[in-house]
C-alpha cells in the first residue's frame, strides 16, 4: 500500500498525478478500507490513504496537496457521515483555474446503511454495504472509469505521459503506466532506449549553448523532465531564449504551469503541431525569437511521429528556411537501418498499436532531412554515440546506456550548422 507523505513532501507533488485515488476515510473504517485498498492497487489504482474524516472548514494544506496529487478524491462515509461536508468540499475543491483540477471528480462510498443526506449530488455515489467481492470489482471498475477524463485524453496512453514514465516522471495515468509496462515487458530495452534518447537531447543542448548560440526552439518539447532545454541552456547563457512547442495540450498546460512557479522571462509555450510549421512560426510565442540571428532547432525524437515522408521533409524544410546562418538543427529519429537486425520493426509496430504510430526510417531517409545542412562531428550515429563525453548532470558517461552496442539505443541522432542560405 501507498506509505504516507509528509506534508512537504506532499506539497511538492501538488499537481502532478502521483496517485489515482486520494481515499478519505476515519480509523474505525480501517479494516474495510484497507482490504478495499488492496482490490483497487490489485487493479492497476494508485491510491493514498488518509486516515482522518474530512472535517468542516478550511480544507487542511495536507489535503489539498494530496488532491493535487491524485485525480479522484475519494470518501468512506461511516455510519454518521454528513452529506452537507462533502457538499462543502466539492464547491472548495472544484472551482479552480488549474486544468488538471477540472478532473478532479468526488466519489463517495457508504459504509454503513445509513445514506447521508444530500449525497446524491456530488459527482459520484456508491452504496457500499454488503462488501461482497463482485461489488469489490464493481467499485474497483467504476473508479477506473472515473480516474480517466477525456478533456486530456488521460483515458488512453499519450507520446509524452509514457515517455516521461520510463523516464522516472511523475506526470502520467494508469493507462500510460500499463501501456509502458507492458512495452517494458515485451521490450526489455524500452526504458533505456527513451533515457538514451533523453540524454543525446541535453548533452545537444550543451553544445549548442556552448557554441554561443542563445536561442532555442524545441519542437515536440514533451513534458518538463529533469534537465529541459532551458535549464541546461541558461545555465551557460542565462539569458537564452527557448521556445518549447508540442500537439499535445496536457504538456503544453503543464510546461506553463510550471513557469509559472518559476517565472522565466525568456521562455514561452506553444502549442503547435510540426506539420504546420507555419503556424509555429507565426505563433505569438515565436515573437522571442530573431530569426535575424542564429537558432538551434531542437526536433528530438518527434519527426518519426510524421508518417508521410513528404510531409516530414517538407516540415523540416520549412523551418529550416527561417533559420539565418549559423543556425544548428539538431535531430533524432527512430531507425530501421541494418544493424539493428529483427529487433526494431515489430518493436515499432506494437509502440504504433499501443501509443502512436511511428515512422522508423532508413539512416538515408534521416541523412535528407539534413538537406542544405552541415552535419558536425561525428555525424549522424546512435545516440550514445553522439558525444558521450559532454557532460549531463543526469546521466554519467559511464552509465550512459548502451555505449558499446551503441545501435541498440534505436536512435539516429546527428547535429547540423546552417552554412548557407538556400
Ligand atoms: C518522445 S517525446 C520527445 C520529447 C523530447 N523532445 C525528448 O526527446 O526528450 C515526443 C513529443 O513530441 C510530441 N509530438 C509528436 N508529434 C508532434 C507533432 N506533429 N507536433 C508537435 N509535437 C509533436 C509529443 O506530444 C511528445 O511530447
């Protein structure tokens, strides 16, 4: 079962779902609740365990953060349970601008035959009496459904949330989670492929920055993770501007919200789909950017999202005319060259079943997306060997995966100067 938090603790996962379930309920329910608990963790659920009654007033800062932390707050009512409390809670714990809240659902679950006036009207109700096993799994079945929205997408895995799981992220669902599990499972690799990927992404930003180039606009940015293009940037140019772009509207919410805590005058988020690289372009938050100047272009680990190869170059190459010389773009790209043998393609294809479908591409195929540009040292490579001696606070060299067999980490990756106008 979930240990429990401090409250500090507890405060700094506000707002990230850690947990499914926040479970309410008093001591004396403890013994029904627990075996509750272990039906709902059997089924995939996340769930903290507060053991105190939800009392009128203010809501106490633990329970807040541990709402912030969980999707679907959940209350064991016992015998003397008052509907008016949870009336109360619900008007407290709904109206809020944070996206994620909007989620937020009620359920309450009777312990007792006596039924709690007014409990009809909060978001859920289950009568919860006879504690049989079928109404164990209905419970269980109902809650499941309940810790899935649909404004997200948070009912089926996304690219981004079960990227940041196997990256040790905290901002992902039990359907991402079950989803990398199983690719993990069938794919023992899986996780050391996206870490791989992940750290060829940091050490780029390093060299970049270390190259002088003070501007970044990071396509398919993904969620903010340990090490984001800004960070890594700013702390060689302070002042560097970065502007991170993604489709998906859960991580472009969650990158705002997070400047938001930590306010950053040279960083802004898009949303923008790398199809439409027009409208990127023209996005308010491009505005930080001089395209008079030198940008690096960050595309890791999104073109391959693109099936259509025509629409794929076609993309690259519309960005790439914006960039002034001296400009860098810096690319990874799922591969189905030679080397990697029988492994890469059906994992691929079941990536493309569970989660999206994805173009792994011939390294002749990645090499033209470099059209008009010069590719630096060493070339396109597998990641580990894209400069495994830069330094990553993150990742040691030494425990950077695969570099002796570097073409088990999937991924092409390559870096390359804009020379000349084309
Ligand atoms: C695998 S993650 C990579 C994140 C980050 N670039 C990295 O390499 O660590 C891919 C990201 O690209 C985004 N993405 C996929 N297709 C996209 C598109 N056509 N336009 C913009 N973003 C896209 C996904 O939502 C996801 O956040």
């Amino acid at each position: 079962m979930a240990a429990r938090k401090d409250s500090k603790q507890l405060i700094m996962m506000k707002d990230n779902f850690q947990y499914d379930i926040f479970l309410s309920h008093s001591a004396k329910d403890k013994r029904v609740v627990l075996a509750l608990v272990n039906r709902l963790e059997q089924d995939g659920l996340r769930v903290w365990v507060y053991e105190r009654e939800i009392k009128n007033g203010p809501i106490p800062t633990q329970i807040e953060a541990g709402l912030g932390a969980s999707q679907l707050l959940l209350v064991a009512v016992s015998k003397n349970g008052e509907g008016s409390r949870w009336m109360k809670l619900e008007r407290d714990v709904f109206i809020s601008p944070d996206p994620m809240n909007e989620q937020k659902r009620i359920v309450v679950i009777r312990l007792d035959k006596t039924k709690p006036s007014g409990i009809l009207s909060v978001f859920g109700y289950f009568d919860w009496i006879k504690k049989s096993k079928k109404e164990y799994s209905e419970l269980s079945e109902l809650l499941k459904e309940l810790t899935i929205g649909k404004t997200y997408g948070l009912d089926h895995a996304t690219i981004a949330r079960v990227y940041d799981y196997f990256l040790g992220g905290i901002c992902n669902t039990a359907a991402d989670r079950a989803v990398a599990n199983s690719l993990q499972k069938k794919y023992p690799n899986f996780k050391k492929v996206v870490i791989s990927n992940r750290a060829f992404l940091r050490r780029a930003v390093r060299y970049l920055a270390e190259a002088g180039i003070k501007q970044f606009v990071d396509i398919g940015s993904g969620l903010p993770t340990q090490g984001n293009t800004h960070e890594i940037a700013q702390e060689i140019c302070p002042n560097a501007r970065v502007v991170y772009v993604d489709y998906d509207k859960l991580v472009v919410e969650t990158s705002r919200r997070l400047l938001k805590q930590e306010p950053n005058q040279h960083v802004r988020v898009v949303l923008g789909d790398l199809k439409k690289p027009h409208s990127i372009l023209h996005s308010d938050g491009m505005r930080i950017i001089d395209f008079r100047k030198p940008v690096a272009l960050l595309l890791v680990a999104v073109v391959h999202f693109i099936i259509d190869d025509n629409i794929a170059r076609k993309s690259v190459q519309t960005l790439r005319q914006q960039l002034a010389i001296g400009s860098y773009i810096a690319i990874s790209h799922a591969s189905r060259s030679k080397e990697l043998g029988a492994v890469a393609k059906p994992m691929g294809k079941v990536y493309g079943q569970k989660v999206a479908d994805i173009k792994q591409r011939q390294k002749k195929e990645v090499f033209e997306l470099f059209d008009g540009i010069t590719l630096v040292e060493p070339g396109l490579v597998f990641t580990p060997s894209w400069h495994p001696e830069i330094k990553d606070s993150y990742v040691k060299t030494s425990q950077l995966p695969f570099v002796n067999e570097p073409y088990r980490s999937l991924i092409l990756a390559g870096v390359g100067v804009v020379v000349r106008k084309k």
